[in-house]
C-alpha cells in the first residue's frame, strides 16, 4: 500500500512538473510562403497578423512574373508592376526586401501570398493607433539591430516585433537612397491620381509618416493576413 501511495505521489509530481515545463514553453511562430518558396515570420499586433519582413517575391500568386527592372530610364518610364533590388544588388533583397512600385502592389494578380493583401490604408492607420499613434509608434516597430538601421535609430525597442528595417528606396528617376536611414512601405490605398499612399519611418525619429508619394516609386512591402 505505501509503495502504491508513493508511486502515486510521483506520478502527480511528475504531471506537475511537466504541465509547468510545457506552461514556459515559447508559442510556435506562425509562418507563410510565398510562391517563389520564401518563409516569412508573422506577429500578432492587436487584431491584427503582420509579416516580420518585407516581401521578396519575385511573382504575383498566379505565378506570373514580376519584371525585374534595373535601367533608370525604363523604371522611370514604367506604368505597370515592377521591382527591383536596392542597388541593383540581389543579395539585398534576402536581407531587405524587394522593391516594388505600387503598380505591382495593386496589380490584381495578387502580390502577396494566398490568404493574404496589401494593408489599406485604415488598416496601417489601426496598427498605429493600437501602437500609441503616429508619434511614438515608429519606435515600436523598428528593428533594434545596429546593421539593420544607422544610429541613433531613435526610441527603437520594437516592443511590437513588427521588425522594420532602414531598407531604403528606389525614387521615381531609378536612384536609389536611404538605406538604413528610412523605410518606406506602400498601402493599396490611393492618395492621388499619380499618388499612392505610404507610411514612412525614420532612423533619426520615433514617429512614424503618413505621405502620398509617386507610384511609379519603389518601396517595401508587407503583407497583413485576411
């Protein structure tokens, strides 16, 4: 009888200890692909289920190409989805992202993964709202990382683990500018007939900008689930 009591008081010790262990144990980070294969991490902030990184597809999801568009002349000229890699350096988009025009980001073939769309712009507007608006919002999702944005990287905690990064650029004229100083990222929303519109966050400032800027410009991408 005591051997079975004993082995009984174990047996609860044991399950104790395991529903404990398994109580600490980090939740599973959710992932998504996209067509070309690439996984991105997601977080969840509010309501809301973002990528952690910006998109690098090189496809819309029907499987039908992006074109890759490196003269300044033709990405100046172009009235049609494109993207292009900062500097026209591949190995940047692995770490930054593509670029894309906002022709691309609201080309109905879909640019982000099944399941998922370019944020409107009521939408960013919600995730700086629930982040403590515009001027303080911009620090909580900012990388920390010192090769991610130039210093001061000002009031950068990403409390949010959204993750942004200084990736910089690519201006209507085909120059590229401001890597690791700015992160510009497109909504599908329009501002104007020439205008779509972006939110812009600064290496140098803790806020996070509202603009209207020339859809034939190049910008980040993330993808917010349905």
């Amino acid at each position: 009888m005591q051997i079975r009591n004993y082995l009984n008081l174990l047996g609860l010790i044991i399950s104790a200890l395991l529903f404990s262990y398994c109580e600490k144990e980090e939740p599973e980070v959710e992932t998504v692909s996209d067509i070309d294969g690439f996984v991105y991490n997601t977080v969840k902030i509010g309501n809301q289920v973002w990528m952690k990184e910006n998109l690098k597809t090189t496809r819309y999801r029907d499987g039908s190409v992006i074109p890759l568009v490196s003269s300044d002349s033709e990405w100046s000229a172009t009235t049609s989805g494109a993207y292009s890699s900062y500097n026209n350096e591949n190995a940047n988009v692995s770490f930054y992202g593509a670029l894309y025009n906002w022709y691309a980001v609201t080309d109905g073939r879909g640019l982000c993964p099944d399941g998922w769309h370019i944020p409107s712009n009521d939408e960013w507007t919600e995730l700086t709202e629930y982040l403590g608006g515009l001027e303080v919002s911009g620090g909580k999702m900012k990388s920390t990382k010192s090769e991610e944005w130039s210093a001061p990287n000002a009031g950068a905690d990403n409390s949010s683990g959204f993750s942004a990064v200084g990736a910089g650029f690519r201006d209507k004229t085909g120059i590229y500018a401001g890597l690791h100083e700015v992160s510009y990222i497109w909504s599908s929303s329009e501002y104007s007939p020439i205008q779509g519109i972006s939110r812009k966050l600064f290496y140098n400032f803790q806020s996070v900008s509202f603009a209207g800027n020339l859809k034939e410009t190049g910008f980040s991408v993330r993808c917010i689930k349905d």
